[in-house]
C-alpha cells in the first residue's frame, strides 16, 4: 500500500484536513494518508521545509510527500514534483524544498504543467501523485530545472564569517517544547570550529558548552533536578544546533520563549577561539 | 477497505477518540478510520455541521460519517442514521444534520430504534455502520421520518427581508485562520442581488465588495504586503460568505475576532441598492 | 493488520510523530498505526498512564501499545514490555504501567535487553514489535520481572484513613473539557462507603451527592439550562471520580480549573457518616 504524507498549516478543526483525504482516497483509494504536521506556522514555509525535512526520510522510499502551506493555485506561479533519495515531494515553488537538498545532491525537479481540468492544488498533486504511482515518465509530468532555478529561502543558510572565526545562525523554528532551532548543522559547526573551543551567544545569554544529551548536566554538586529551568543548547535528532530549557514546559518551568525572550528569526552568534 | 470518519467535540489529548477507534477496530476490523475534526467548539451542533458538510462531498461514496457532538446517550432523545449522495451520516437528532441538507433534496432519514445491548452511542453507531456494510435492509433499523421531522437549527438560515433588499446573516463559523464564515451562501446571495450594488455591514464596518481570491486587491498604487491585515470578504472554498483578514494570524497580523471584535453568532448585514 | 498505537507528549505540531510513524511503516509495513494521544502534558507519566489505561482496553487483543513519554534512552535505565489481557505495552520503566495494571492482575513484563542496533527508543520498540507479530518467544526479549519490581507511581493510588472512614483522594488529570479527575475508583468507594452518606470536598467546595449522568439534576423547580456552570462529582467512564462543570467550556460557562481554581494533584477528601 503506498503513502502519501500531508504536511499543511491547515489546522485541525476545520474540514480542510478532511476534505483533502476525502479527495486523496476517492481519486488514489489504496493509499495510506499520515500526517506530518497540520499545525505549521500560518504561511510559514520555512517552518514547513524544517518539519517535513525533520520527518522525510524516515518513512519508506517511494513515499510521496504533499505540501500545503503557501500553495494556494491562484497564489503561486508555479508548482515542484522533487524527487530526492527516492522520495517524492508536492510543493509549490516557494522555497519548501530549499532545507531539503541543496545544490550538491543528486535530485530530479519538474516544474509541473498544470491540467485545465486541476481547479486547485490538491488536483494537481492528486492527479500527479496518481501518475507517479502509475509509473509515468515523470519528464511528461513538466519540465525539468535545476536546484538553483527554484525560489529558495536564504533565512535557511547561515553566515559564516570570511575569517571562519564566526558563524552567524537564527531562529528558524520554534518547536512543541519551546526549544528554538537554529539554521547551523554539526557538520557546518565542526567544519568551522577546527576543535577551537567557542561562545555561543543569544540575546543576552552566553555559554560555552553544547550538551551532548539535555540531562548532561555535571551532577557532582548539583542534582539534576536543579538544573531543570537551566538553559543549554545541543544538536537536536536533526543535528540542528537548538537552544534549550532543561524540562522546558508551558506552565511551570518555562521555555526559551517565555524564559530569554527569544523568537523565530533571533540571531545566534558562534565565536571561535583559538 | 470502506471508510469511516469521526467529527467530534472530544479533543485530541483524552483517551476518549482512542477509545473511539479501538471500539471500531474491534466490531469492524477492515475499516479505514479518516479524522475529521475532534477540535468541533464544546457541544456546538452548528459547528459539527458545517465542518461536516465542508468535508464529506470529498469521500468518496459508501463513506460513513459518524459524528459525537451532543450525542450521549443519557441526554438525547434519538439517533438518526440519514443517507444523502450516498454517504451515510450517524448523529443525534439534535440539528446535526441541518447544513447537511434541505428539505428539497433527495434524501433518507431513519430514526434508530435502540437494541438493548447498545449501552451507548458508539456501540449503536458501531452496530449500524456494521449493518450498512453487511447491506442489512435500512428499513429495519429505523423509522423512515422527513427532514422536517427532525430536530433543525434555525440559525444555520439567513433572514431575507421581504422587500428582497436586504439580507440579515449570521457568523456560524470561526476557522482556524479566524475567518468568520457567515451562513450567507453565494448561490441564496446572487438570487436575492439581482445584479445590484451592495453595502455588507458587520459590527461598524462596511465595504461594498467582496473579493474574488485572497490576493484580489487593486495592486497598481499599493502593494499585496501592504495590504496585509486589511478586512475583506470572500465567498470561501463552500461558498459562504466569510469575512477574512489578509494574511491573517494569531501573532503579528491578527484575524477579525482579534482585530475587528467579530464573535461567533455576531451579525452581517447586506443591502441591495439599486 | 496488526495494530500499533501511540501515546506521546510530542505534540502535533513538529516532525516528531510523522518520523516515529515513518520509521514504523519502514520496518513493519503491513500495521495500521492509531494515535491515541501525542497532547500528554510535557513529561507527565500519570497522565500518560490514565490515557492509555482509558483508551487500551477498546482496542483488540493483540495490540501493541508504545509510550513515549519519558523515555529517552539517555535519560532511562530500562524499558518494559507488558502483555496484559491480551495487549502488548512498550514503556519505559518510570511508572507507566502503575495505572494499566495492579499486583493481583494476570501479567508478563519484561526487562527487556537492549540490543546494540537499537540507537533510540524507536529503534527498540520497532524491533520488539516486529518480534512479538512474528510471535518471538518473549523470553527472548528480556528478563521476567514482577510487578513489585517495576518502577511505580504512589501518586496514583488514593489512602483510606485507618478508621474507614475517609478517603484522601488526589487529581491526577484535567481532561480536555476541564474536568478534574480523581484517583478514587467507584470500586473503592463502593467499597469503604458500606452505603454510608458522604461529604465530598475539593478546595472549600463541599457537595453530599455523586451525579449518576451529566445532566442528573433535578429538574423540577429549576430548568437544565439553569444548572449550566454547576458543580457536580460524577463517576467518569472509566469509573473515576471526576470534579465537572455542567456544560463547562473555556470561553462562557467555565471549567473546574477556571471556577473553582482545581488544578493537577489537588487533594479531594471523601468523608463517610453514619
């Protein structure tokens, strides 16, 4: 049974969710339909890209991944069929895929003709998602472009300093437990430090250690329950540098939000220190 | 693999549409299980109704579509299985069904008898969604009743005024964006216009247009950010009058119940000039 | 097709829970994976345990049920597997099972041994799923240990006073609609009341009556719609004592939370007269 995965800003109560499955099993009705994520950010298509990027690659090769947020057919100038590591991605031709590949990897992009009879977009991705599971040669599908043709969101990208002494990363999500996730990978991290020691700086707050998991805290002096409410940062499951609260939560301890002030978009500086 | 979707006030966080789906699975093991909202507004029958009929046309045929909002056992009087363009609708007889249809349409309305060894509802919507698919005569489920029969809401209907040169509407319906959907479709819209001028009035706002897509604005003088967070009204994806904000969202721009003061219930009017 | 459900505090919003689902579709593609909560409260084991207790048994033997909740392989020291009535329970060992199960019931856990393939708790669960559908003999898996053994929460279990004559019951859990749930089953209160009148007392709220359904009121010298907003005790549906608002809400009636400022681990005292 194939998959087909929805990532959307849509919500979960109204019908938008449920009118898009109703269409995907009328039209493709041996399908499996799991959600990613309904709750992106309203228009958020970075948010988007980092989720779906987050979830992709765990599911089987074959899966075909549609994005809705910013996709709407009277919007957009044009819409992707991606097709990378054997996955397949519906997206709109707004910059959702820019933290999926990039310019280096081995991908295959269409720029989607659109059918008169596709009135909106979940007829388009419905309608190529059958071809794709039909096996059609994906070349009559659109035309095919390259990487750096697409719209791409340069908020993805750090700044790396022309010294490498510095990188300078941002906020580009908030996650469910208030951590704020960062554009820096490890590997970029590494590749730049050289093993220099480094300061990390947000807002006002300073440090100079990356936790290698959130409990890895010295509980020589100090039990681990103290440090709940402590602020860290450490490489999340997506090797995304992310800033952190110690058992962060809404009501009691606290989050980066509530607790430091800090947003989507906030800068994070790396200084390298020989 | 037939399909059944679930509309409920339940929320996501309780156990309670676990529960829901493990009794499903149990009596019906081939059964594809599709959400379609469990975010409904606490006991709002309106509400349940117009997210519904949002969503099921897309099913495809055969689809059973159960829905518990007011639907305890202990507090309803009767449950009501309707068959409508061939989907089939499970709910109390407390107004559900009242977006659904109208009394022109061709349709079939039973009012369940209740074996004793259903305790509650889910187990009587079970043992009518495994009659439906065992094709069990309906006629001996239920008594056949008329849509006129049944418990109706009234304020799901736009007031016509008998000079046909206004219409008094309704907000039903706050979506997820914060649009406000009024009961006012476009189809009872165009019929009472007759091609006239119009001035749409809500709290102490008018405008005398209504957009043809979100982006429809005059860009010559200003451009599409400009306009982000101006009120407009559209006729939305079912052909309701909703009024919207541009680019609307809880954080930064706002949506029409934070920024203009519109509620749930709130009303519209819409005067005809000639 | 066998069925997998998920109990998390991930939350829906981030690629957490579309990862989990991908990674289990990957290795055991012929499951139907059913959501039972991933809207836990951050870290909160007791909610976790009430949810799925609540949710479980609807379920058909056979199940296997996996909690994340608390259950980093960093931050743990062992994980459990469960087989209870039938069903199959992934946790870690932290408490999860306290409410699933008590000393006197029929059940295997296994300490299970962890292999070094498994990198994360997924990884595990995924792997000892994947053993028990093709009926690995458990032995296999782990070490048996007794309930005693296991990591339990005292949190959830209510004290009767010496004398029998009160019980100190304790909220172990705000549903969606806000209704403060109790530790106290109706089992124990039958059980220690011996038909004695009660007083029950939450806060500085006392009440002599325990509602037999929602809209148990009587009716006679006021309307139903006047009760809206009150008070009221009622065993839930999974026979817990709940605190609940007649018709409660968030925005216009209010909920136990809101009215009477009962939160999570607030005592509730039961007193029996002669």
């Amino acid at each position: 049974m194939s998959i087909i995965t929805l990532t959307t800003d849509y919500g979960i109560k109204d019908h938008f969710v449920g009118a898009v499955k109703g269409k995907i099993l009328t039209k493709i009705p041996k399908v499996q339909i799991i959600d990613i994520s309904h709750s992106i950010d309203f228009y958020n298509i970075a948010n988007a890209s980092y989720v779906l990027y987050g979830a992709y690659k765990n599911f089987p090769e074959g899966t075909i991944h549609m994005v809705l947020v910013e996709a709407e057919m009277n919007d957009q100038k044009s819409f992707l069929l991606t097709k990378l590591n054997g996955h397949y991605f519906l997206t709109a031709n707004n910059g959702t895929i820019s933290l999926l590949a990039d310019a280096n990897d081995v991908l295959e992009i269409y720029d989607l003709h659109i059918p008169d009879f596709c009135a909106n977009t979940v007829d388009l991705y419905n309608f190529i998602a059958e071809s794709i599971l039909k096996n059609t040669n994906l070349d009559t599908l659109g035309s095919k472009i390259s990487y750096n043709d697409c719209e791409l969101l340069v908020e993805l990208r750090p700044n790396v300093a022309d010294d490498e002494n510095s990188i300078k990363a941002a906020v580009i999500y908030i996650d469910h437990y208030g951590n704020a996730v960062t554009n820096l990978t490890k590997q970029l991290f590494e590749k730049v430090r050289k093993n220099r020691k480094f300061i990390i700086t947000a807002k006002r707050y300073r440090i100079n250690r990356i936790n290698e998991f959130y409990a890895d805290f010295n509980t020589e002096s100090k039990s681990l329950r103290e440090y709940e409410g402590d602020m860290l940062f450490i490489f999340n499951d997506l090797d995304f540098l992310q800033m952190a609260i110690y058992k962060s939560d809404d009501e009691n301890i606290g989050n980066p939000k509530s607790l430091l002030g800090v947003l989507y978009r906030d800068t994070v500086i790396i200084e390298f220190i020989d």
